[in-house]
C-alpha cells in the first residue's frame, strides 16, 4: 500500500502525524511494533510519525498516569494525520469507546479535519458493529459482534467493517472475512438490523473516503464489497462510488432522488441554535488557526472561551451533544498544547535558521554529486552541532531543527 500513503501524505502534506498503539498495547513487544511502523512511514512513504505516550490502555505497565493520557489526548486532537492498524478490535474498542480518545477520532470524522488511516483490527472498530476476531477465531467464543465506535455512521454508513475480507490463510479451511468463514458471517448477519450491512475490504486494498468531494474510491490489488443477506455488491480496485450511493447499498434501496424542496420555499428555516459540541469544535479549530498563525492571544482566547461554555452548560441536563465532560477533555488537551507552545515559543525555528541552512544544504548536496562524500558528512555534522537534523530520502534531502 506504499503507493496509496504516498498519494494521502502529498495530497494532505500532515505537519502533525501520530500512530495510535492502543490495539497492540498489550503486547509485549508493543515498542517493536511501534518502532517498525515508524520506520515504515519514515523510510518507504517520507512521514515522520510519532506515538503519543498514555494511549496504551488498561495493559500498560509503569505509565505516567492522567498526566501521560492527557498528552496522548492532546497530541490525537491536533493530529492533521492519524493511523492505527493491528491488534485486537475488542481491546482497541475497551480503551476507545465512550472515551475521550474515541470522541477524538469520531470529531475528526465528523469535521474532516484530520485524516484517519484505519487498517486491521482498528478498521474493525470504525462501524457500528465491530468483530471480536480472537475471541471467535483462537477461543472458541461464541459468534457475536460488539458495539463498534460506530464512526462511519458519522457519515451516514451504518455498517460491520470487516477488513482482511479475502484473506486465504486457512488453506483447508475458510478464513474469509476477517478468518470468520462464511458459516459463521451467515449466522452473524441475521443479527444485523435491516438497514446495515456488511462492509468488506480485501487484503492490499484501501478504501479512501473523501467527504468532501462526495466520494469512495477503491485502490490496490482487490475489491470492497457491500454484503446483505448473503448477497454482495462489489467495487473493484480503481473504481468509485458517491457516498449517497454507499449509503444506499448499505440500506438495500436504490439511490434516491434528490430531496423535495421545501413547499413554502419563502419561509427560510430557523437557525439551529449552537450546541456545546458546536461552540468547542469552534474554539478548537481558532486554536489551530493561531497555532499556523503565531497569535498567542489567539490561543489564550480559545481555551478560555471553552471554558466559558463548559460553565454555561453546565447545569443544562437536555444537553446530548458529548457533555461537559467530552468539553472539559478537549480544554485540557488545548492547555497541554498550550504549555507546549509556550515551551517551544511560537517563532519557527526554521525561519530563523533557514537563510543560513539552505545554502549549506545546496552545498552537501553538490559534494555528494561529485563524489566529496567525506566533505559533506563533515557538512551534515557541522550542522547537527548547531541543532539541525539532516535526512537523506529518495526524494531529495530534508532537514529540521531539534537534533540533539
């Protein structure tokens, strides 16, 4: 899937990119499993990933208490980039839902701002009905599907999400659909609702989802596939759908027509009045502003005017858009970020460094070209003495400050 990262990372260009290792945190060789994938998105897709600490879940061992979850916390919500790929659905599900961390990623869904790349088990957890595939598969549980995060159904899609939906590991036996078998999919099915379906992605297959311009396309080497009722809609690799159409596969009906207007086309609505989530997720993306700004009272401004809201809805019992609770975590993931930037100062190290930096560049990469390649280690050495980290990549070379 090299190719379809390369193509998400240059169409998005993320400054902030975190791996959540919530689904294998209970693993034993979890800081493996970490270091390889940021190896992966460093050296085969040119993305500098990092892991925030505290999102382990309930298995860690020696963590930095509530003060490690709130900058793993604060690290998910400013996030422009977000993936999460092997594990457990049923442990990743246990630390994410009804959790503060679950309510990120279901924000970042539902405004777009940042982009999910979801695989495996943590694909498994993005519908309303999520597969506990150890359980089923290694312990002999009973089939069965847990409430997923249900963050497709943010954008309509009321769904089972089963990735690995062609896998062929069992050699006598079926492992189709995620290592379920058809016998099984088929029992687990009549427990869905009429208005759900399975959806399926093969292996070495992506399904980009793209709210903004209305669209599902299918890239890689199989197929997705809308399944109800044993009987199966497929969109082959490179091919798309508008996500009016998913939704209606997913519903068993045709797509609709375009909705009536409104009869009395004079009288215009009223406007809805703003929710606690409304007023927070607006403060929340004035924060991002000044942070791309450099407005420090920008900043000030934005979680102090979270706070303002949290004390104004806080007596109000009809309010069901997340609560003061969601508000308040998103409050102190702004201040963690806050202190941050404090530390850091809001003015870019790169700025500052840039107009002596680039020309020494221009001249390590000359003594490569020429052979020099004593002469320009010596260049890159000299720059790692002053705080700039070098990196050569097979797109060309990059630096940043911050090297020790």
């Amino acid at each position: 899937m090299v190719s379809v990262h390369r193509e998400l990372v240059a169409r998005l260009r993320p400054a902030s990119a975190v791996l959540l290792d919530t689904p294998y945190g209970f693993q034993e060789n979890v800081a493996e499993i970490s270091a390889r994938a940021q190896s992966y998105f460093e050296r085969s897709v040119g993305l500098q990933v990092d892991v925030p600490p505290g999102l382990r879940g309930s298995a860690e061992i020696g963590a930095g208490g509530e003060a490690d979850g709130d900058v793993g916390l604060a690290a998910v919500r400013g996030a422009d980039w977000v993936f999460a790929g092997p594990g457990s659905p049923s442990y990743a599900l246990a630390q994410w839902r009804d959790r503060p961390v679950g309510e990120a990623l279901a924000d970042h869904a539902r405004t777009g701002r940042a982009a999910l790349v979801f695989a495996s088990a943590a694909a498994c957890t993005l519908g309303a009905y999520a597969l506990p595939v150890y359980e089923i598969y290694k312990s002999g549980a009973r089939p069965h599907w847990l409430d997923g995060l249900d963050v497709l159904g943010r954008l309509g899609l009321k769904v089972a999400m089963i990735p690995h939906y062609d896998n062929a590991e069992g050699g006598t036996h079926d492992t189709r659909y995620c290592y379920l078998g058809e016998r099984r999919l088929r029992a687990l099915e009549r427990e869905l609702p009429d208005d759900a379906a399975v959806l399926g992605l093969d292996e070495h297959t992506a399904a980009l989802v793209d709210v903004g311009r209305d669209a599902v396309e299918v890239r890689g080497r199989g197929v997705m596939t809308v399944r109800r009722r044993g009987e199966s809609v497929i969109v082959p690799s490179g091919g798309s759908v508008s996500l009016a159409e998913l939704r209606a596969l997913v519903r068993g009906e045709a797509a609709r027509p375009a909705a009536r207007r409104r009869r009395d086309e004079d009288a215009a609505p009223a406007a809805p009045q703003a929710t606690l989530r409304d007023t927070v997720v607006d403060c929340e993306e004035r924060f991002e502003t000044g942070l791309r700004e450099r407005d420090a009272e920008a900043l000030v401004r934005a979680v102090l005017d979270i706070d303002a809201a949290v004390a104004e809805w806080a007596g109000d019992t009809e309010e069901d858009e997340g609560g003061t609770d969601w508000a308040r975590d998103v409050m102190r993931s702004l201040i963690v970020r806050l202190g941050q930037t404090a530390g850091r100062g809001l003015t870019d190290p790169r700025d500052v460094l840039e107009p002596v930096v680039e020309p020494l560049i221009g001249v390590r990469a000359e003594l490569r070209r020429t052979g020099c390649f004593a002469l320009a280690d010596t260049v890159r050495d000299v720059l790692q003495t002053i705080g700039v980290e070098v990196r050569d990549t097979p797109d060309g070379t990059h630096w940043r400050p911050g090297a020790s």
